[in-house]
C-alpha cells in the first residue's frame, strides 16, 4: 500500500503500470486488466493504453480495440463495480477473446477534476461471485489511482504538445530545403532526386519511385529510383498497367495506402517491392485533366506508417504534382510549338514548290522524322473511284508500293478509311481482319482520309513495327496536315488534268499538221506515234499491222526501254486482238487481274488500245502500255480515239493516192505499166 501512495509522483507510465501490475497481482490476485482512455468525442473504435494479460496470447495491434457497445456500458456509471462479461454485437476479436477466457469484470472508472470519465481500468476474473471486500480494497486505494492514471495522461498529453511542436519546426526546415531545390532544380529529374534524398534524410524512407506513364506505348515505365540500399528495380523498367497497382490508382485517381503481404499483392509492381523487403506503400498518381502523367510511391520496410509521415506524404504529395504538372504542360508546349513549325514547313512547301510528287515524298519523311514514325503513304483513289494505289510512300519497299491496289471498301485499313470517310485507328492489326500487311511485324495502323470538302480523294496511312501509339494532339496536327496535303493534291490533280488536255490537243493539232505533209503511211506511223508519246506517261507504246489472212498482229513500231516486243501476236487472250475482233477501243487500268485477257509482260499493269479502221475493216492497232496502275483516263481514251481516227483517215488518202497513182501508170485491163 505504501508503493501505491507514491505512485501520483511518478512521471514514468512505465513505472506506474509496474506498480499496478505488482498490485493487482499481490492484493487481488489478479493478473488480467487493461487500461482505456475515453477520448471526449464519441468514437467507433477504443483501442486500450495498456493491456497486461498472463497466458493470454492476443491478436495482433490492430485488432485489439472495444466496440462502442463495450465502451458504453463501461462508462454508464461513475462507482466501482464488478459486471458479468455477455454477448455484444459487432465484438472485436480482442472482445471475443475476453468472453471465452473470463466470466466477470471489475469496473474502474478514472475521473477527471469535473469528475468525467476519461478512462477505465478493467480487471477479469473468471469464475467469481460479487466480493465486498475487493471492492472495498479498491475502493479505499481509488484516489491514489485516479491521481496516478490523471498525472500519467496529462503528462502523455504535454509530450504529444512538445512532439508536435518540434515535428512542426522540422516541417518548416524541411519545407524550405524543398522550396530551395525547386528554386535551384535544372530539370524533373534533378529535382526528384534532390526532394526524394532530403525525404529519405528527414523520414528513413527506403525507397522513393517515380514512374512515367507512356501514352504512345501505353506503358509505364520507372524514370527515376531513390534508395537507401541496393535496389532490383531498374531505371526504364516498363509495366503494363494492368501489371500495376496504378490501375487502380489511375482509373479512380486515388491515393493507395497499403500494408503489403504476400496474401494480398496480386500485381507484378506489388510482388517486386516484397521482394524488396518493402512491407508499406504510398502511392498517388499524377494526373492533368484527366489525363495520367504518372506516379510517385514513398515504401519502407516498417509495417505502416505514423499519422505524422502521412500528413507529411499529403503535402509533398500536393507539392511534388504542382512540380511534375508544370513540366507536364511545358513539354506539351514545346510538342505543340514543335507540331505548329511542322504544319507551317509542309504547307509552305506544298504551296511553293511546282513537283508536287517530290514535295508529297519530302513532306512524309518530315513527318515519319518529327514523330518517329517507321512509314508513310499517301494512297489516291482512282479515276472510277473503285480503287486505291499509292501516290507517294516513304518506308516501304518498291515491289510493295507498286503492287498494292485496294479495294475501297472491301481491303484493308486504308480501304475501310475511304469508304466511311473516317480517321480508323488500329492498335493491334493482328486482331483485325480487314488489316493487309504493307510492313513486316506492323503492330499497329492508322488510316486518315484526305478530304476536299465533303469529297474523299484519297488516305493518309502510317503503318508501324514500334509501340508507339497517337494521341488526341498528334492526330489532331495529322488532321490539319492531311487536309492540306488534299488540298494540294486536288489543287494539283486539276491542274495536271487540264494541263494534260492542253497538251494532248496540242498534240493533235501537231499529228494533223505533220502527217498531212507525209507521203507514205511508214513515215506518216511513226511520226503521229512518236509525237503521240510526247503526251502519255508510258512503259510501251506501238503499233500493230492487222493482217487478216493469217489473222494475227504484226509490230511496226515500238517506243520503250528494255520491253519485249514479239515478231508476231496471236488475237487470243490480248487486249489488242480484243479490240481487233469487237473493232473497239479498250482500257484495262488492272492488268494483272484483269478478267478480258493476260498481258505477256509481267510489268504491264495498264493498256488502252485503239483500233485502225479503215471502210470498216481493222487496219492496225495502237497499243499503250504503262507499268503504273490506273496510269489512263476517260481524257487519254478520248485522245486516243481521236488520233486513231486521223490515222485512219491519213492512211486511207495514202493509200487511195498510192491507187490512183497505180492506175495512172498502168493499163485498167493488163494492169502493165504503160
């Protein structure tokens, strides 16, 4: 009893609860209690000072508290008494722990000087009837207690006082070492690597991560590290983010305060870290108007963090996303300066240079440089606005530009993009079935119609091996490029149209001018043939003599590099002995798949043809052949025609003047010379 009287003097709980525990233990024989501070707002959970319990295994911390249930009966009256422990709801394993092991309780409320509770001793006994004379011992001991327990919380209380003071003190140098780097800071880089040393100086934090969220690969990747010892994880590390926790953290753009255990780490990133011996995580994204830059995680190995550390994680937190938002929005700056100089560049150089092929070529390969594209083509329709072929590509192989023809609406990506008139955006071509392959290990592809009002004359395409993948600003300035390389195109298509019409007339009147001044049909052929090739884009062209008694096709002449001309053509399975029989002129634009007849040389991919007609028999044929697809035109088969009838009526006077100079020199009856 003379221990007890000293005890309000102790400025050490320890002490005091040893005294308590000798106490309990000699006088009532009692060695199962707990001590409760009962805070002045109502809470859910009490979670007891101290608990001492002999042969007692408890749960662990966190599962050690008592219910509002328990809370209220322990406070319903101010006197010392003993209670039979029942059944509660909502008990806590620590309560259920207590039922099954003990039968009574004796209740000790402790009152301040306004005589509340604010705290309760409870000691448990098992099988035991009401005893006056414990009562009475306590009782007559209560003051000494009460005193003790009061001077132990105020004490607690001021040491709470003192701590924050000096946490807060530490708070405001630590601010203004942060404040100093950013001042100072070069780069992101720099500045993470300065706050996150500064963090682990201040905290003892073990590792500190800032992970970058790749929009074009749709991966995120670990940009920067900070730790304490020897780390697996490597800088450039990439996840999917369905590997990650971020995919929580991104979706709901939440903060995730984790305990991690090998029971409930389910992602790739969270495994890692436990490996790392890593028992804690605080992680928050990064995120700019719905958009995801990325994410910071603060782990330690010590099993949770204090109330202090997270407010302190709060507000770096805040600090941190105002620091990597404000490099996020300068690099989308300098992306849009970037992208605006580009639209600039092409569309002077569209508009200033005469060899639009060659500024559309030049134009691509800006573009595959500025954002690292591996190809790009621009496809046109063709003139029955049937087909695609490639007008200009960068980044494919020859065989594939000159044999690729599309469908639209049936083949391919680019085929779907013209018919719907609609940017189409693939990011796994081999999960698509209208996808044809225009590069080997192509991963993704994006098809963007060019347009000229409501009109679509051709796509844009990019198709690509990298994991690069576009997003809403890069599509938008393809957009605008597209639709100036359309205009262009159009602008340019008219032109050539119209310039080609001036010089197939041009040409005309010079066949009409030239042959009129031959006097032999050899000469009168070659020459309208020769001037006929000034006006086409041409692989071959030539002219065949019909001869109707063997009933086949003989050359006359023949204009081209390295084409094969036999001595002789049979009609069968030609576009020219097709035109023979029918006495029609003819255009196949797809040679090679073509249903009317098979070209003998593999490079021919158009031919128009125009039959000599003379009193309505077939005197020849003009033949021309291109090695591009959908090389002619209604314009071309016009020319044609009209040429081959100026031919024909050419042909005829010299052959009617080759007559009548026959007759002149001749007898009507012997036919011998005179």
């Amino acid at each position: 009893m003379t221990s007890l009287s000293k005890l309000a003097y102790h400025n050490n709980f320890n002490k005091i609860t040893e005294s308590l525990i000798n106490f309990f233990n000699q006088e009532l024989n009692c060695d199962n209690w707990d001590l409760i501070k009962i805070p002045d707002k109502k809470k859910k959970k009490y979670y007891p000072t101290f608990t001492h319990f002999r042969n007692l295994v408890l749960p662990a911390n966190n599962k050690i508290w008592l219910s509002t249930n328990t809370a209220s009966i322990l406070t319903k009256n101010k006197n010392i008494r003993f209670e039979k422990i029942t059944t509660l709801k909502n008990m806590s394993l620590y309560e259920e722990l207590i039922l099954n092991n003990f039968s009574h309780r004796l209740i000790i409320p402790i009152l301040n000087e306004e005589d509340f509770i604010v705290g309760i001793i409870s000691l448990y006994f098992g099988s035991i009837s009401k005893n006056d004379a414990i009562i009475q011992k306590i009782t007559s001991i209560k003051d000494y207690i009460n005193s003790a327990i009061l001077h132990c919380f105020h004490i607690h209380h001021l040491q709470k006082k003192i701590d924050r003071y000096i946490i807060k003190a530490k708070y405001r140098e630590f601010y203004n070492d942060i404040t100093k780097i950013f001042e100072t800071a070069e780069s992101k880089n720099d500045f993470f690597i300065k706050v996150a040393n500064e963090i682990n100086l201040f905290l003892g934090i073990n590792l500190i991560i800032y992970r970058a969220w790749n929009k074009h690969t749709a991966r995120l990747s670990i940009e920067n590290i900070c730790s304490t010892k020897p780390s697996n994880l490597k800088i450039n590390q990439e996840y999917k983010l369905t590997e990650t926790i971020a995919n929580i953290s991104f979706n709901k753009n939440k903060t995730i305060y984790k305990i991690l255990s090998p029971k409930n780490a389910k992602y790739k990133d969270e495994i890692e870290l436990l490996n790392e011996g890593i028992k804690t995580i605080y992680l928050f994204p990064i995120i700019a108007k719905d958009e995801a830059i990325g994410d910071v995680i603060f782990a330690s190995s010590e099993i949770r963090f204090s109330k202090n550390i997270l407010n302190l994680f709060r507000e770096i937190k805040h600090f941190m996303t105002h620091v990597f938002l404000n490099y996020h929005f300068h690099r989308l700056l300098q992306e849009r300066i970037k992208a605006l100089n580009l639209i600039l560049k092409i569309t002077q150089e569209i508009s200033s240079c005469l060899d639009l092929n060659k500024t559309i070529n030049e134009s691509l390969s800006s573009i595959i440089e500025h954002f690292q594209y591996d190809n790009a083509a621009v496809l046109l329709k063709t003139p029955d606005n049937k087909h695609l072929y490639i007008h200009s590509a960068v980044g494919y192989e020859p065989d594939v530009i000159k044999h690729i023809h599309l469908k639209i609406g049936e083949e391919g990506i680019t085929g779907a993009a013209a018919a719907l008139g609609e940017t189409i955006i693939i990011d796994d071509v081999s999960k698509d079935p209208r996808y044809i392959q225009g590069v080997k290990g192509a991963k993704w592809e994006m098809a963007i119609p060019l347009k000229v009002g409501n009109d679509t004359i051709g796509v844009f395409d990019v198709e690509s091996k990298s994991e690069h993948r576009v997003d809403t600003a890069e599509l938008s300035t393809l957009e605008i490029l597209a639709a100036h390389i359309a205009s262009a195109i159009s602008n340019s298509l008219l032109f050539t149209k119209e310039s080609k019409r001036a010089s197939q007339l041009n040409a005309i009147h010079k066949i009409a001018a030239t042959t009129a001044k031959c006097t032999n049909i050899d000469s009168l052929i070659k020459n309208t043939i020769n001037l006929f090739a000034s006006i086409f884009d041409y692989y071959a062209i030539s002219f065949w003599k019909y001869d109707k008694i063997k009933n086949i096709l003989v050359p006359l002449i023949n204009i081209g590099k390295n084409v094969f001309v036999p001595n002789e053509q049979k009609l069968e399975n030609t576009l020219m002995g097709l035109a023979v029989k029918n006495k029609i002129s003819l255009i196949e634009n797809n040679a090679q798949e073509s249903n009317l007849y098979t070209p003998i040389d593999n490079n021919v991919l158009s031919e128009i043809c125009s039959p000599i007609i003379i009193d309505n028999e077939v005197y020849g044929v003009i033949d021309v052949q291109s090695n591009k697809y959908f090389a002619f035109d209604k314009q071309d088969f016009e020319s044609l025609e009209i040429i081959s009838q100026h031919l024909a009526m050419s042909i005829k006077k010299l052959l009617l003047i080759s007559e009548l100079h026959k007759q002149a020199i001749t007898d009507p009856l012997t036919g011998l010379y005179n």
